[in-house]
C-alpha cells in the first residue's frame, strides 16, 4: 500500500527565540539595533562613493550596487522577523500579509 502527503502548507514555520515576553522584547530591540546600523553602514557607502569623484572607478560603483542590495535584502527580512517575534505571529511566507493586500489569491502559485 502506498501513501502520498497531501499537505499543503503556504509559509513556514518561524520558531522564536524565547518565551518570556521581556526576552522577545530584548531580541527584538537587539535585532532592531543591528538593523539600524547596517541600514546606516549602507547608506553612508552609497553616499560616500556617489558624492566623492575619487570613488568613480569600477571597484566602487559595484561596492555602491552591494551595499544597495544587501540595504534592499536586509529590508526586507530583518522587520519582518521582528514583527514576527513580537506579535506571535509564527507562520512567514509569501502569503502571510495577505490579508493587507485586497487583490485575488492565485491559487496557482500555492
């Protein structure tokens, strides 16, 4: 006899760091700290080889483009994670927030 897994699932699970509420709240603040100083390292590159015409050779405009993406991928992830240890909310996934967004639900994509 052979059985297949019909489980469907749209996220997955993020399990927190710790129970008690005044630890998730030092995480949080820990990782919002973190945050902020990565966001502040990338602007202040972006900044730094844009408005400096020594930093015009190829070597920093890519350097530019890196701190750009790592600013757009840390953007999105580490305030998501955030809200997700503070509000309790354990399920992240490409249709977590779906509920702000009132277009269709494209069942092809789950």
């Amino acid at each position: 006899m052979v059985t297949a897994n019909v489980t469907t699932m749209s996220g997955f699970l993020l399990m927190g760091f710790s129970n008690p509420r005044e630890l998730q709240i030092l995480h949080a603040l820990l990782f919002l700290l973190m945050y902020l100083s990565a966001l502040a390292g990338n602007f202040i590159t972006i900044a730094i080889t844009t408005l400096d015409q020594h930093l015009q050779s190829p070597m920093y405009y890519f350097l530019k483009h890196l701190s750009f993406l790592d600013l757009s991928f840390i953007s999105v992830t580490v305030p998501q994670s955030i809200d997700t240890s503070l509000t309790g909310n354990d399920c992240i996934g490409r249709f977590s927030s779906s509920h702000l967004w009132p277009g269709p639900r494209w069942p092809f994509l789950q």
